[in-house]
C-alpha cells in the first residue's frame, strides 16, 4: 500500500468542499495507481500557524510530503501558488507524481 500526499487549492473553498474533493481525489488515486493507498492526512485543522500564516501551511505540508510515495495533484492546482511548489519539491526530490 501506497502513502499518498494529496495536493490541491484550498483557498475560497469550506472545509467541506476541501473533504470532498480529497475524497474524491483519493479514489481517482486509487484507480489510477491500481491499489489502495494510505491517506496522509494534509488537511489541518488543529494546527496553529505562526509568523506568515500561508508559509507556515506550506512548510507543515511539506514536510508531510516527505512521508509519500505517490503526490496527487488534482483541481486547479497549476494556478495554485502552494501547489506548483509542492509539485517542484515532488519534481526535485523524486517523489512520483500523478497530475488531474
């Protein structure tokens, strides 16, 4: 089984649209890798970020990128600033990648 590292635009969405999308995200995933995978769960909702809140998201989700074995890049993501560098850490690093 797989860890997969989901990566979407989360700004102007609820928590609610962002949940069923990574759900929905998560079975494309699926099908497309070809067996379940292990969500790494990336969607905080108890964490306190300090400093420059968008930067302190992005580093906490980069490190959680870290633990993948497989990124999945679904929505809008290509004019997602968050996203485009977490696609490059993928790209650099040599984490697999599946691209919506």
């Amino acid at each position: 089984m797989k860890k997969l590292f989901i990566s979407q635009p989360m700004r102007g969405f609820t928590d609610e649209e962002i949940l069923k999308a990574r759900e929905e995200i998560r079975i494309k995933a699926e099908n497309t890798i070809g067996e379940p995978v292990e969500l790494i769960d990336s969607f905080f909702e108890d964490f306190k970020p300090i400093g420059n809140i968008p930067v302190s998201y992005l580093g906490k989700s980069i490190s959680m990128l870290a633990e993948a074995d497989v990124a999945y890049f679904g929505g809008d993501w290509k004019n997602a600033r968050g996203c485009k560098i977490e696609h490059e850490v993928a790209v650099q690093y040599g984490i697999d990648r599946v691209e919506d």
